[in-house]
C-alpha cells in the first residue's frame, strides 16, 4: 500500500456510514408504505420492487462485475481507457435492459394473476418495465464509481439515490399517494429520477465516452468477459428472489408483506457487508496484480474483518428485532420468527465472501458457479417443502439451509485448490 492510500478499516468504516446511510432512507421508504398503506397493498409494492430489481440483474447479464474487474485493473490515471469500458457497458445493457422489458411486457399478465392475486392495475404494471433499464443505469454508475475506487459514491449512488428520489416523489404528491395505485406510479417515476441523476457522479467521464479512436463494439467479445461473473452477482439476489416469489405464489398478498419487512431487516447486514465488499474487491484485485506478496495477509485480514463486522451486527438486530418490526406497524412483529432465521442465513452467507473473490481473482469462476447453482437449487426445493408446512418461516429456512451449504462449499473447494498458492493467470477466464 503506498502512504496516500487509506487503510483497510478506515476505507471500509467511511464505506459503513454511507452505506448506513442508504440503509436509513431505505428504511424511512418502507415504514412509510407499511405505515399508510393496507398490509395487502404494501405487499403489492415490495413485490413491484423485488421484481423490478431481480429483472434487472438478470438483465446485466454480469457486466457489472466484468466493469468492477476490468476497470479496477486500469491505471487510475488512465480515464481514457476506462470511459471505454465504461461506454461498452451502457451499450451491452441498453441492449439486453431492451430486451428483457419486451419480455416483462409480455409476462404481465400472468404475473399480475400469480404474483399479485389480480389486485395490482395492468397499467403500473406494464410501466414499471421501464424501471429496469434505469435501473441498470443507476447499478451500472454505482460499480464504476466502486471500480475507481470512490466507495462511498458508489455506496450512495446504489442505495440512497433510488431511496431519496422515491421519498421525494411521496412528498410531492402526498395529498394522492394512497389514490388508485399512484404509490405504484410514483416508484416508477423515481426509478427514472433516479437512473438520470446517477450520471452527475461521472461528470468527469462523460468525454471519455467518447474517445477520438473509437474501438468497435463487440456484443460477444462483452458477453464472453461478463457472463461467467453473472452467476456471483445473481445469487445473492435470487435466494430473495425465490423466497419472495414463492412466498407471492404460495401465500398470500399480506404474507409477502411480512415476509419482505424481514428480508429487509436481514439486509441491514447485507448493507454492511456491501460496504466492506466495496473496499475489499478492488484492493484483493491490485494487490493480486501488483503486490502478490501481500496477498495471504490481506485475504485473511479482509476474512477476519467480514466475519467480526457482521457477526456483531448480526447479533445487534437478533436483540432489536421485534422493536425493529414494531417501527413498521405492530401487525409486523408476527415476523420475528422469520427474521431471526434470515438474519443468521445472512450472516453464513457473508463468511463465503472472501473466499468467492478469490475464485475469481484466480479465474477459476466455473466452480463457484456450480456451487451457486447447487444452493440456489436446494434453496428452491427447500421452498417449495417448506413454504406450504411453516410459511414465512419456511421461506426463511429455505434461504438458511442454501447459504450453509454454499459456504461450506465455497470453504471446502477454496482450501482444497489451495487459492491463495495458485500461479498468477491473468488475462484468462474460467
């Protein structure tokens, strides 16, 4: 580490408040939805949120993580080549964000009958397909921003942007927000405040965009860089995704509600952990680059860090819980099973997150995507056994089984192919 470069705890405790900051007004969105709004129609709106965002992740195809990967390896003072990665992503994702609102639009209907029980209109439904490209444009932003190493932007771009312009939209139009569906609406219309006003942070990329040797776009050459990382960026997303769909197609409007005020107490430690992956990623990838000799100490200083920070946050929230559920509405405390379950599931899913970094540091991605599809698997079956016969509770059991048997996974094959001793393969791809 050269003396201009933070250290590792002050870099990730800066990360920790911005991202408790994001964690804040996320929150105040949700107590107000829970607050003023039947449990049912509440429910309606986290499923409209979890939709949106899962569609959109699918929807990156991984060029996110091939952005964070491929900048973070670029001289910092070499704006010129980064605005060139960063332009092929917009344009991969402007590509595929395209096509998965054609195929939203087309799956409206069955979703408005599987997911939402009839009870949502078809108009905010088919408009809320647009919220995927923004937000793909917001995410995108945040992990370039999380490449260049300005961590607490980023942090701010990805989880307080979408909050604020959404509170901001509530507040202007407080006298109809509860009228006929407009709390639909006006999350729509922040998704797009919020994708425009994301672009302010690369001020200073904008004319790079726009190189005076252009090199040619390739459709395939990105896909074949960013698709073995989608499966890294999918899974922590699609165990929620699951829960939370299942839960909708298995139960009931009001049980989705639940279910999701839960899901985003447990992801109090997720903010968390998000800061401290903001931090660790782009310095594991340097120092795997440039400073191999340093690499076992920091991996093990990173590890140490993850499993410390959210083990106490973890422990916070188990003896906050139902106070915490309270704050939405009393009728929410009946949750407190499920978020005792999620909140552990989350934090055996974060001692897996050094050791996933590592396998892509090494270029061995192929086997943490088999693993990832083994739990996601086991999380699904998990569902479907446990959901009918325990309910939310089972939803959340479901999610706690899949992320014991990945960080075992994940642990076992790390020691077993002796990660930190592999030779240096840069340039290669699993």
């Amino acid at each position: 580490m050269t003396a201009k470069s933070p250290s590792l705890l002050l870099t990730s405790l800066l990360s920790t408040i911005a991202r408790f900051a994001g964690v804040g007004l996320n929150f105040a969105v949700a107590i107000v939805l829970t607050r003023t709004l039947p449990m049912a129609e509440a429910g309606m709106v986290f499923m409209l949120m979890t939709l949106v965002t899962g569609v959109s992740l699918f929807s990156r195809l991984g060029v996110e993580q091939w952005l964070v990967r491929d900048v973070a390896r670029i001289q910092e003072t070499d704006t010129q080549q980064q605005g060139v990665h960063l332009r092929d992503a917009y344009r991969m994702v402007l590509i595929s964000s395209g096509i998965f609102m054609l195929g939203w639009l087309v799956f409206a209907p069955l979703s408005q009958h599987w997911l939402f029980d009839d009870a949502i209109q078809m108009l905010p439904l088919l408009l809320a397909g647009s919220g995927i490209l923004f937000f793909n444009l917001v995410m995108l932003n945040s992990s370039f921003l999380k490449a260049i190493r300005h961590t607490s932007e980023s942090i701010l771009v990805q989880n307080s942007l979408p909050a604020v312009a959404y509170m901001l939209l509530i507040g202007l139009f407080w006298w109809n927000f509860t009228d006929n569906q407009h709390y639909l609406l006006l999350y729509i219309a922040s998704l797009v405040l919020a994708g425009l006003a994301s672009f302010y942070w690369l001020r200073p990329w904008w004319r790079s965009l726009h190189p005076a040797n252009p090199t040619q776009f390739s459709v395939k050459a990105v896909l074949q860089q960013s698709l073995p990382l989608a499966p890294v960026s999918f899974f922590s997303f699609l165990m929620l995704w699951a829960d939370t769909l299942l839960t909708g197609l298995l139960l009931s409007n009001e049980d989705v509600a639940l279910f999701t005020v839960a899901a985003r107490l447990s992801f109090v430690s997720l903010f968390f952990l998000g800061a401290l992956d903001a931090t660790i990623y782009p310095r594991l990838l340097r120092i795997h680059q440039h400073q191999r000799e340093q690499l076992k100490r920091f991996f093990w200083q990173a590890t140490g860090l993850v499993a410390g920070t959210l083990g106490a946050v973890t422990l916070l929230l188990l003896l906050l819980g139902d106070h915490l559920l309270h704050v939405f509405k009393p009728e929410y405390v009946q949750a407190g099973a499920a978020l005792a379950i999620l909140l552990v599931a989350q934090w055996v899913r974060a001692l897996s997150l050094t050791f996933s970094f590592m396998f892509i540091v090494q270029a061995q991605v192929r086997y943490l995507n088999s693993l990832l599809a083994l739990a996601l698997v086991i999380n699904v079956v998990a569902n479907l056994i446990l959901i009918p016969k325990y309910g939310i509770e089972g939803a959340a059991g479901a999610t706690l089984i899949a992320n014991l048997v990945l960080t075992i996974g994940v642990a076992a094959l790390f020691l077993k192919k002796r990660l930190l001793n592999v030779p240096d393969k840069r340039g290669q791809e699993a």
